[in-house]
C-alpha cells in the first residue's frame, strides 16, 4: 500500500515465466502480498508504444477521445530499468538513498538490511583484497550458472491428492446442485479390486491397472498392437471392450498375447518381436477373387496385411529410405517444413527448426490442436480435438500431390537419388533395382524395372536440355546435395526415386 504524500521507493519485477508467481512488487526495498486476480499472462504483450509509465496506452489529449480507464495520479522521479530481475537484497539495497558516509555513521545494530547489504557490497565491489574479491566472482558466478542449469530442465504438469480429499457425491438425474449418496473412490465390481492395504487414491488405482490378475489392461493394449499390424484388432472395436463392442475374432490368441505380455514383464519390443515373426503375420498378402468375397476384411487371417502406413511413418519411411532420418530419442518437439502462412492467423509463429530438427521422427513434430501438420492430415491423422483410437485409411488424389510435391518428399527422393548413384552400381537397371530395394525390401518385377528405367531416361534427355530445371529441383530441402554428381543425372534419378517412394506407402509381402 502507497502512502500518500509521501515519496516512496516501487520495484516491479518479473521473471518473464509467463506465471503469477513470476511477479513481485517491493515497496521500500521490501516484498509486498500479491493476490492474484486474474491470470492472462499467457496472452501475448502487445503495445502501441515500446514503454509507457504512468498510463496504459490512452489516447493524446488533443485527439478528442476519452477513456475511463484509471491513470496513475502523482509523481515520478529517477525511473531506473534493470536488464536482471533482482533478488530480495538486491531489491533492498537499490532502495536504500543513505550514502556510504552516511551508512557508517549508524551504529552496526541500528542499520537496516538494506543498509548493510549496501555497505556489504561496496566493500567487496571496491576494497576487499583481490583474493576475496575473486572469490566473490567466482561465487556469483556459479550461482548464474545454477540459476540457468535449473531454467533448462523442462517441466511437466503432474497431480498431487487433495489434503484433505474432497467429499464426492452421485449427481441427482446428473444435476450438479443436487448431490445424493456420498461415494468414495474405487473400481467395478466384476474387476479384481484395489489392494485393501494401500490407500484408495491414483497411485493404488495406477498400480491396479497393471497389476498380473488385472484382465483389461493387456488385452487392449495388445489388441491395438495387432491393430497397428493388420489394420484390424482382434476385437474391431478397439475402443469398447465391454458389451457394445465386438467379441474378439480369435479369444485364445488375445488371451495368450496379453498373459505372454504381462510375463514379460509388459515388454513393448518383445510383444512386436512376437507379432511379426508369426506365421500369420509372414504370410503372403496376395489375395483372390474367392478369398475377398468370403473375407474381405481377413478376420479370419488367412492371409498377411495389406494396408497403408499411418500418416507419421509415411514420411519417417521416406526418410529413413533416404538416408535423413534422425533416430534420436527425446527431446523437445520439433518443426518441420511447413506451407507458408499457414500460421499467419494463430497468436503465435512457426519458426522453422534447422538441421537435425527437419529430419527427426514425427513423433516429435510440434503439434497445435486448431493447425495440425498439413501432410499428416492428408493421410488421416487424427486432429487431436477428440481422442481417437481407430484412424480411418482414405485414397485420395490428394495424396499423391503431397507425396509428389511436399518439400519432404522431394528432398527425400534426392537424397534416395544420392545414394542410389553413389552405392547402387554404374548403370541406370542396377541403380533402379538398389533404389527399388532400399524402399520395397524386393526387387521389382522386369515390368516394373523397364518402366522405371526408361522413366530414367525420359527424365535424363529433358534435363540435359534444361538443367536450370534440374538445378531447381536438386536443390530443394535445407541438406546439402552432393556437388560431385551430374546435376541432370541427379534430377532423374530423384524424379525416379519419388515415384518408387509413392509405391512404398503399403504394407505388403509378396
């Protein structure tokens, strides 16, 4: 609280953490109670003018217009910024007027904190010996260092119990002002129950969902493992394992896969180890006429999958064909390419990653729920507005654009193309059949290769011709491209690997 008539010594700080704690106020160098009212820190800071004291952007006084929002009544004087949030003695010190003549003439008993903070720090700035002076630095320095250490580790929101818990009541016909029998946490009946020795809170209940005589947990968790491999879980609806949901195609192989999981002790490379060295799952994909009429969906797995990757390993195959998949594992998210302007409306910008950050999986792509990568919502990934658990499969002429078009892909089909005229032999059929190979795990048919290479070599006569052309198209992606191979050459090359990688977006064996 100001008082008034009265000069007075204000410091605002903030830490710039966009949190309410972040702030403080000292009053004659001491901390001030903040309550807060309203948090919109999060909103961005914008302001008409670089800094205004004593008003919030009112309008010139000669323009006319009015505006009722309060001003500050008083007077201003020595207004210092500091480019560093001070510490509590810091804050002290900067309010304490005295002069160090003057500091010294007060008794050692009767000095303010400021007061001797302030002599303090003179004495080791100004006249100590150059040992204790050194040891000062050194000491300040370390807590800098510390300060930014802590300010580099990433935070999580995590949940912690209430002390005391929160009486819960039923809802009354759902109505919240109507509350009926009193309830306390727990789980349903026909479910092995929550350990009797443990309190009842969402550790015990964190515990009980993994737990060896738990039925659930496995079972749908390996279900939608099978799911990822052969576009439908043993049970299809892999989102509703109670009576609404479907019963499961093949009961013995989920219960054997889950109990193989839990013993495992819920080994996740194990359970995909166990899944795709299968015989089921090393069948052929081909498929008959007869077969597709009795079971189009292969529910009775008579034969291997054949589907479409999911929109994030699309282009993590592309990549890691290529040569530029980053497998590095954590981190913060990144920010691949992306169509210009996209962003122009959200309160924030999209910068671009550099480097490594283009090329690491999509897992980590930064995702805004209202603006999801573009390319991945092509190929049916999910907007993240609502949970889902079975993404829809499309075949749209979208698609093929983006694969034939997306910076992605093309400097992927380059980078294929590099390495194909580097380790893939001397002539354009060894070349093709490495390339093929590398994206397919096969070699192409003869039909398929024939196309292929004369593709190649439609490609080769039209950019010797025009090799500005063939420039541009090499030069596409922030990586380098390799100047010791035939600009024309390297252009057909990449137009042939684009063409193989848009074949390798199927999950097939034949």
């Amino acid at each position: 609280m100001l008082r008034l008539e009265e000069w007075q010594h204000v410091l605002v700080t903030y830490d710039g953490k966009k949190m309410p704690s972040g702030f403080q106020v000292y009053v004659n160098g001491e901390a001030q109670e903040l309550i807060t009212q309203l948090d919109g820190i999060n909103n961005p800071i914008r302001g008409r003018e670089p800094l205004r004291i004593g008003a919030s952007g009112l309008p010139p006084s000669n323009s006319g217009a009015t505006d009722s929002r309060p001003r500050f009544e008083g007077q201003i004087d020595d207004v210092r910024i500091y480019t560093a949030v001070l510490t509590p003695t810091q804050a002290a010190v900067v309010a304490t007027g005295e002069s160090l003549s003057e500091i010294v003439e007060i008794a050692p008993d009767r000095r303010t904190a400021g007061q001797a903070e302030k002599l303090r720090l003179a004495f080791l700035d100004q006249y100590a010996s150059p040992s204790i002076q050194e040891a000062w630095q050194l000491v300040g320095d370390l807590e800098r260092q510390r300060a930014e250490l802590w300010d580099s580790f990433p935070t999580v929101m995590v949940m912690e119990e209430m002390e005391p818990g929160r009486d819960t009541f039923q809802l009354v016909r759902g109505a919240y002002d109507v509350p009926g029998e009193q309830v306390s946490p727990g789980v349903p009946a026909v479910l092995p129950p929550l350990a009797a020795d443990q309190e009842q809170n969402r550790l015990a209940f964190a515990e009980w969902l993994v737990g060896p005589d738990h039925p659930l947990t496995a079972r749908v968790t390996v279900n939608r493992f099978w799911q990822m491999y052969f576009g439908t879980g043993l049970v299809k609806t892999a989102e509703n394992f109670g009576t609404q949901g479907e019963y499961p195609s093949h009961p013995e192989l989920l219960d054997w896969l889950a109990t193989t999981f839990i013993d495992s002790g819920w080994d996740v490379k194990g359970i995909q180890r166990a899944i795709v060295t299968s015989a089921t799952y090393r069948q052929e994909s081909a498929i008959t006429p007869e077969m597709l009429e009795q079971d189009p969906e292969n529910r009775q797995l008579a034969r291997g999958p054949r589907l479409r990757l999911p929109a994030q390993m699309i282009r993590d195959q592309a990549l890691s064909v290529a040569g530029l998949l980053v497998e590095k594992v954590g981190g913060p998210s990144v920010k691949p390419y992306q169509p210009e302007g996209l962003w122009d409306q959200a309160s924030q910008q999209y910068e671009q990653s550099e480097g490594d950050g283009l090329y690491r999986r999509s897992l980590y792509t930064f995702w805004k729920r209202t603006l999801g990568h573009p390319a991945m919502l092509t190929f049916d990934s999910s907007t993240r507005e609502t949970c889902i658990v079975r993404n829809g499969r499309t075949n749209t002429p979208l698609q093929a654009l983006n694969l034939m078009n997306d910076v992605t892909y093309v400097e992927a089909a380059r980078s294929l193309a590099q390495r194909t005229m580097v380790q893939g032999g001397t002539t354009p059929e060894e070349r093709v059949r490495f390339a093929y190979q590398l994206a397919t795990a096969h070699r192409p048919r003869p039909d398929t290769e024939s196309v292929l290479v004369d593709g190649y070599r439609h490609y080769l006569d039209r950019y010797q011709a025009d090799r500005s052309s063939a420039l541009e198209l090499v030069n596409v992606g922030e990586s380098p491209r390799d100047e010791t191979l035939d600009i024309a050459e390297l252009a057909s090359y990449t137009m042939v690997a684009n063409l193989i990688l848009n074949l390798d977006r199927t999950v097939t064996k034949d």
